[in-house]
C-alpha cells in the first residue's frame, strides 16, 4: 500500500530514501488523480521492497508542493537519491509508470 507523505515527513521519507521513491501529488476532488490512483496502488505492491511508493494530498501540504512546482496534479515525481529524476504529469497508463520505476532501478 502506497504510504502518506506530508510536509512534516517528506524529507525523512523520500529524500533521504535508499531506495528509489515515487511521489503521487493528488487531492480528492481531482478526477485524473482518482483514476491513477488504483494504477499506483498497484505498482507499490508490484515494487514492494525495491521502490517506495507514496501519496502526497496537496491540499494538506502545500509548502513540498511548492518547492517542487507542481501546479497540475496528478504529478508523479521520481526520486532516486534525494533528487528528481522523472516527471509525469497526467494519468497515464500503468506501463508508462513501470517503465519510468524500471529505468530508475
């Protein structure tokens, strides 16, 4: 199950990660977000143990959401690091988002 990120832990949580780590940036009333919302659960189970996969509410933590520019959700980061290595922006299918995990492996 993808874990809940928030302001208060997004830096314990995904950037000082040793793994990998995918951010979804969602909110509730977003209709895009509700429908890659399943794909992500998903691909935290598929991923368990070699990616972290997370949520991030933007209407709960606006201060991350500002320091990475998102302005149109859903977003997906990738993290690998403590830095950003991919972006998606947009429901996509779950083959991309598994494509962008395996190149970051």
């Amino acid at each position: 199950m993808a874990i809940e990120v928030n302001d208060s832990n997004f830096e314990d949580m995904v950037l000082k990660s040793d793994k990998p780590v995918l951010v979804d940036f969602w909110a509730e009333w977003c209709g895009p977000c509700r429908m890659i919302g399943p794909i992500v659960e998903t691909l935290s189970q598929e991923y368990d143990g070699k990616v972290v996969i997370t949520k991030l509410n933007v209407d709960e933590s606006p201060d991350t959401c500002q320091k990475f520019g998102i302005r149109n959700i859903p977003t997906i980061l990738f993290f690998k690091n403590g830095e950003v290595v991919d972006k998606q922006v947009g429901a996509v299918p779950k083959n991309v988002l598994a494509e962008k995990l395996d190149n970051i492996l």
